[in-house]
C-alpha cells in the first residue's frame, strides 16, 4: 500500500512527504508556528542530529501536526549561534516570533511540550531564549 502525506498526496519511496506528483497549484499548508532546529556539525555535537524527527513525534502526540495550530518543525544548517548549541529559531504570528532558543539539547520532552502550548496559546516563552541585539 503506498505510503500517503497529511495533504493526501503520495510519497515517493524513501522519504516521509515527498509527494510523487508535484501540484504546483496545491496551497502551502498552513503553520501557526514554524521551528527550526540546527542541524549542522556543531549543534548536532551537543544535542542529536535527528531532534527534528524526535521533536515532530512530540508534535503528532500533541495533535499538532496539522490544523489551525499547526507547529512544523525543520531542520537548518548553522545559524552562525554556534556557542550557543544546539539552537532553534522560532517564526510565529504570536509573541514569541523571531525567538532564538539556546541548549534545546538540554530540553526535556515536557519542556518542549511547553514551548509548543506556549506557541499555540500565544504566550510568551523564556526558558534558554537567546537575547538579540543589533551591532552598529
């Protein structure tokens, strides 16, 4: 049986949600918030080369995945923060957009759970968050 995508799309063999037929008029999927997580030499020394994956099944248990609240999670290669390893950049439409985060690999499952209610009720999140400042 082949393997279907959450947009009803089927997938190439290999991959999670690569759909074999591109529909270049098919909407993006709408997201609430949108994470990424570094995925690249330094940062995955710290944390996991794969907390992208672990951090989407959290997302799934949530019932997040898809919907109005729909957080997705992806990877990046360095954001240039790497004394701050391993780290996730935030854009959402609520106060935490732009939010840097720093020692995600220090995360337990329960304090991303509350990142991500924290995404979906619209309240501001504080646990590692990175402060910015801009260089003249």
């Amino acid at each position: 049986m082949p393997k279907i995508n959450i947009m009803g799309s089927e997938v190439v063999e290999g991959y999670e949600c690569k759909p074999k037929k591109l529909d270049p008029n098919k909407p993006i999927m709408f997201y609430k918030a949108l994470v990424y997580i570094c995925s690249d030499a330094r940062c995955t020394k710290k944390g996991s080369k794969d907390k992208a994956k672990e951090l989407r099944e959290i997302v799934k248990e949530m019932g997040l995945e898809k919907g109005k609240n729909r957080i997705k999670v992806s990877r990046s290669l360095c954001q240039g923060a790497c004394r701050f390893a391993q780290v996730a950049q935030i854009n959402s439409d609520s106060p935490n957009d732009k939010l840097w985060l720093k020692k995600t690999h220090e995360f337990s499952k329960q304090d991303w759970i509350e990142l991500f209610k924290a995404l979906v009720d619209d309240k501001e999140y504080s646990k590692n968050r990175i402060d910015m400042k801009v260089y003249e």
